[in-house]
C-alpha cells in the first residue's frame, strides 16, 4: 500500500477543509509511482537531510532587512537537520 501524503488532525483546518484537502492530495498522488513520492518528513526534515545538498539561502540587502531574514532562514533550517550556506 502506497503512504499518500495527507492533512494530520493538528492543522489549523476545519474537519471539512481537511477532508478537502486529504482527497486532494490523494487524487494527486493516485498514480504516481512509489519512487516518485514525496519524502518523509523526520522532525521537519527528509530523513536522508546529512546526504541532502545545502540549502543556499541567497539575499540582497541595501538595509540589513533581508540579510536579517536570511540568516534567520539559515538558523531555522540549521535546526530541522539541513545543511547551508549563505549568500549575499
């Protein structure tokens, strides 16, 4: 049996939009093949995120404000497991 991705009961989602959106889903990915299916999240991240190429967070900044969300991308990213590297 095919792990289609679906809504968990804890999304900010009303019963009906989640049943919306779980049928979505599972007629989006009805015949994609098992190879093809989305990786699992493990604590935010792919499973394999030590093997996974970095992120690279890329910003231009003339007041600090996206070098500042840039490194806070970086700092998050860092933290569910993914390498990175940024740019400016």
């Amino acid at each position: 049996m095919t792990n289609l991705p679906y809504i968990p009961e804890t999304a900010p989602f009303t019963p009906e939009q989640r049943a919306w959106l779980n049928g979505f889903l599972a007629g989006l990915f009805a015949n994609v093949p098992q190879s093809q299916m989305p990786v699992p999240l493990t604590n935010g991240a792919p499973a394999s995120a030590a093997n996974a190429e970095p992120l690279l967070v890329l910003f231009g900044s003339q007041t600090g404000t996206a070098e500042g969300l840039a490194k806070r991308v970086a700092k998050e990213a860092q933290q569910r497991g993914s390498r990175q590297r940024s740019s400016h």
